[in-house]
C-alpha cells in the first residue's frame, strides 16, 4: 500500500526482519545472554527496562567504549552517533575526565562538604551560561525538579506551562499530555497517584495564541521549555517565538526555566546563550561533567534571593531540594574537566563541522532517491523528520512519525556499523567523531536507501 513518506509497507516489513535476522546472526554471544537472561536478577535482563526498547531484537552487551566507537562482546566495532543520547556527546571516557577520575582516587569522592574545585566550577558555570547563582543535582530530572521548586517558591504560584512533545526527564509535573485540546497526565505513567494537570497546563509549541491566553490568567511560575524540542522528533522555533515568550511572559512576572539538556548541543553556552534568550533559571545535565552522573540548575539572582529568603523557617527541614550524592567532589572534578577542556570552542567547532558534512551528505542522498523527508538541526545534533517541510509543534510530529520505517533505519545502519539514537532518527557528532566516519557512514546511509522499496522513484 502507498504511504505518505514514499516506503512500500509490505516490502518494508519484510526488509525489517531480514536486518534484525543479521544483527542476530552477527551477535551469538549478546543473543545467548540474552535468552540466559531473561528470567533472572535484573528484571527482563537488564539494568534499565528501556534498554529492551531498542529496535533490535535484542540488546548488544557493550564490552568497551572509547571516543566515539562501540565494541559489543561478539567483537562487532561501531560507530557512535547515539553518544548515550548525548551523556557522552564528548566522547566515551573522554581523557580529561578520565584524568580527573584518577586525580579523585585517593582524595574522596563524597564528603557532605565542598572540595577545592567547587569555587571554580561556580565560577565556570556563572561565566559559561551567563547565570549568577547555581547548585547541583546528580541527573537532569532532578535537576528540572529543583528548578521548578524554585519558580514556584519565587513566584509564590503553582502553576507551570510546558509544550506538547515535551521531555524534561521523570520530573511529575511536566509529564502530561495534550489531548483534544486538554491537559491530562501522562498516559503512560506508571503509579502516579497525584495529578499533574491540575497544576500544569500543556500548549502546542510555537503557538503564540494559546501561550498568550495562558498567561493572561496571570497565575504561571513558570515556561520549563528546550529551546529547541528535541525529544519528539526536533522542532524548532519559528522566528520571533522566543522573543515574543520572553516578552510577555516578563509582563506578567512568569519565569523562564530553560532545559538544555539536550541544547547545549548548540555551543559552549547552549542555544539560549548563542540567541539571547535570557532564563530566569537553567538546566543542564547528562554530558556536563563526560559522562559522570551530575546536573547543574542555575537562577537568577532575584529567584536565589527570594528562594533562600523562604528557607529560614525550614532550615534544618526537608527543603525537597537536593539529594545526598549531589554536588560530591567526583562529580565537581569531572565538572571541570569537562567545563574547561571539553566544552570547548575548539572542540565544538570541530562538532558543528562535522555535523555541517553530515547534514549535506543527508539532504543530498534524500534529494537524490526524491524522498519526502528533510532533515532538522541543532549544532552537532541532527534529526532526519519523514516530512518535506520542518514541522511546527509536536502533532505535526507525530503525524510523521513511523515506527516500522524508523526501526528498519536503525537496525539496517547498525549491521553496517553505525548506532543512531533510539526512539527517533537523530545523530550527535562528537569531537572524535572525524570526516572518514561521516563520509562512511554516508556511504551505508545510501547503500540502505538503495534497499528500501520506495514509491518515489
Ligand atoms: N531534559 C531533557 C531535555 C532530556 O532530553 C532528558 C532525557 N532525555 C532529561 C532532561 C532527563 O535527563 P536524565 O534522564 O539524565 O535525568
């Protein structure tokens, strides 16, 4: 049957499992652990339960990971545009890091009390992301949550907005969904009790008319928002919807929480900082300290004032903010060597570079077999969309969306060396990442399009 990306159903279907059945064929030792596995000590076989998510049939035991590369234990060598889905956008065991793992060795990791880098990663983070006052988390959940806390607690409301499509981590109140025009919980949450719709209103992204009518109720703490929607395909901006948020969102006192979790993909700063946007708080967390588990959140100094100024009462209370592991001395010297010697405008130069080559090698290939995609792109971060035109908000997104042809993508790139990030098509370039990986993985990239049976032609 004929399908709007230009991709023949059936012929695909069965293209499909002839790739999974060679990613099978090519990993004996990953599949027999896998069916030893599948009863016994971590649930389902694995660690995290999303690691049974990916399209291949089942998961490749990783034996080793260096700069950009993967080698599973049936000694099958890949390169790594996936990057941890950006917790290693640096590299995997970046050598900065590795060195100040090493430093850390015999002078503690956790002590309840700052080490010697703190002052300098405060100083680092203020000048790096423009933000005056800053604490840490151990992941970008937590990290979101605190911030969120913090809005609400400066502002004295309760209500938050988010975007359709969005993802801020396993923060409660951001996971809602948008459902004929109503805000509901989350659909796949599991367990919660509490609902987060009552106290977060979820609009479509770059939808000035429903953001305005929101904020005219006066009652919102805060925007949690990425700058660009990475996590539901990758949205962008139109142009003038940042700067038409930030203007009225300042005129009825609504912070701005901007998550670049993802987004620092942009440069050294983030894309709030290349653009201008002016947070009122800031989240950053997976690759900030390469690869070692740390978030940061930054406020501005009217926020640190007010949030601080409400905590006397509570003093030696539960504030809900902070966990024991946060702001250790592993994490703070990881943070710095990252902060000073991978985050870098040399190394992001090589980045967007990389990414710029592979962004015109996909385009030309999409052009020449006459898809109906395009691709869409953040600095080293790169998204192919199975749409003609860039989409607007996250239904627009999904509307584009599919599953089969993804999975097909993915598994097919992966039996020809190359790991794409999972649950969409997207692609991070690290500064190991070289010309010869982008140009061989063009080469596989249009040796797979060969094989899918397209309608276009
Ligand atoms: N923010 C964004 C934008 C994310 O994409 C993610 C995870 N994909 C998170 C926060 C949460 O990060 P973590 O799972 O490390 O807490």
């Amino acid at each position: 049957a004929p399908s709007a990306n230009g991709v023949d159903r059936g012929a695909l279907a069965a293209l499909l499992a002839a790739e999974q059945a060679r990613y099978g064929d090519s990993r004996p030792l990953s599949s027999a652990r896998a069916a030893r596995n599948s009863k016994g000590g971590f649930s389902g076989g694995v660690p995290m339960h999303w690691m049974r998510d990916w399209p291949q049939p089942f998961p490749m035991v990783i034996e080793m990971a260096e700069r950009n590369r993967l080698r599973d234990i049936d000694g099958n060598d890949i390169v790594d545009f996936c990057l941890g889905d950006t917790g290693a956008m640096f590299g995997h065991s970046p050598v900065p890091v590795m060195q100040a793992i090493r430093g850390q060795e015999t002078r503690g990791l956790t002590f309840m009390l700052p080490s010697a880098d703190a002052d300098r990663v405060g100083a680092l983070l203020q000048e790096r992301f423009g933000l005056p006052c800053w604490q840490m988390a151990v992941t970008a959940s937590d990290a979101n949550r605190f911030a969120i806390r913090a809005a609400r607690t400066a502002t004295g409301r309760k209500r938050i907005l988010v975007f359709d499509g969005c993802y801020h981590g396993t923060a409660e109140d951001t996971l809602v969904d948008l459902v004929d025009g109503k805000t509901i919980a989350r659909r796949s949450l599991l367990g919660q009790v509490q609902d987060p719709s009552l106290t977060t209103v979820m609009i479509p992204f770059n939808d000035r008319a429903a953001l305005a009518s929101e904020l005219a109720k006066k009652d919102i703490a805060c925007v949690i928002a990425e700058p660009v929607m990475t996590n539901c395909g990758m949205i962008l901006p139109e142009d003038g919807f940042w700067d038409y948020l930030r203007t009225e969102t300042r005129k009825v006192g609504t912070l701005l929480l901007l998550d670049e979790t993802h987004t620092i993909s942009t440069g050294p700063g983030g894309y709030g900082r290349a653009h201008g946007l002016e947070p009122d708080l800031f989240v950053v967390g997976k690759p900030v300290a390469g690869g070692v588990p740390a978030a940061v959140w930054g406020m501005s100094q009217a926020v640190n004032d007010k949030l601080f100024a409400a905590r006397p009462e509570t003093e030696h209370g539960h504030s809900g903010i902070g966990t024991t592991l946060a702001g250790n001395a592993l994490q703070l010297a990881c943070m710095r060597a990252t902060l000073e010697e991978l985050m870098t405008p040399e190394n992001y130069a090589r980045m967007l570079a990389g990414a710029g080559q592979l962004d015109t090698g996909i385009k030309a290939l999409i052009a020449q077999h006459r898809l109906p995609w395009h691709t869409a792109r953040v600095g080293a971060r790169l998204e192919i969309v199975f749409t003609p035109e860039p989409v607007k908000n996250a239904a627009e997104a999904r509307a584009a969306q599919d599953a089969m042809l993804e999975s097909t993508l993915h598994v097919a790139l992966l039996n020809r060396g190359f790991l794409l990030t999972p649950f969409h098509n997207m692609m991070l370039v690290g500064p190991d990442t070289t010309q010869a990986d982008i140009a061989a993985f063009l080469a596989a990239f249009g040796e797979v399009l060969n094989l899918l049976p397209l309608e276009t032609a």
